[in-house]
C-alpha cells in the first residue's frame, strides 16, 4: 500500500524536508516527490477533506494506473540470439566487448 496519506502529513503538517521524508518513510527520494507533484496537479492539501480514504486519495492522485509502473519501463531486450552466435564465432570475446559497439559511450573517450 502506498504511504500517500503520511508523505503529505510530513509535508505540510510537520514541515519536513523530501529527504527526511524518505528517510523517515523508509522510501526512495523520486517516490516522495512524485507523490508531492502529484498532489500539487490535483489540487489535493492538507489537512485532507473529512472521510477521505487512503483509497479515494490514491484515485484522485493516480487515476487508473496500476500500483506497479515498474512492469511498464522494461528497458527493451537485446537480440539474444545473435550475442550467443558472436560469443561462439570468436574465443576472446566478452559480454562487455559485444556491447561497447551498440553503446554511444564506448571508446576510449567519454563524451557523454
């Protein structure tokens, strides 16, 4: 379950930092001030309005959108097939040789 509810109670009720809300929370800094700007574009404060839930405040900041967006940013997958062919074609090679090509940093000179 999230913890929207607490973060905006820290916020504005406590005066806390993003940073010690997260720590206090034990979540990740970006988590936290997602919540903060998501609250701030649906014109949600504190204190909430009386007889709000965790549920319809988690409507009203999120929508539809599933709990996990982590399923959604898979980074995509490399061409499996064609790494195991090269590995096999050429004795020294290795993972990181095979991807420094496909990478815009490779090289020895780190432009990026």
């Amino acid at each position: 379950m999230r913890k929207v509810k607490e973060v905006l109670r820290l916020r504005f009720e406590l005066r806390f930092g993003q940073r010690q809300i997260a720590r206090s929370r034990r979540m990740g800094l970006s988590t936290v001030h997602e919540y903060l700007e998501r609250a701030e574009a649906a014109g949600v404060g504190w204190p909430l309005p009386e007889g709000w839930s965790e549920e319809e405040l988690e409507a009203k900041l999120f929508g539809q959108q599933p709990v996990s967006p982590r399923a959604a940013r898979q980074r995509p997958q490399p061409d499996w097939k064609t790494i195991h062919e090269q590995l096999q074609q050429h004795r020294y090679l290795t993972l990181q040789l095979v991807w420094e090509p496909a990478s815009p940093c490779s090289g020895r000179r780190k432009t990026c």
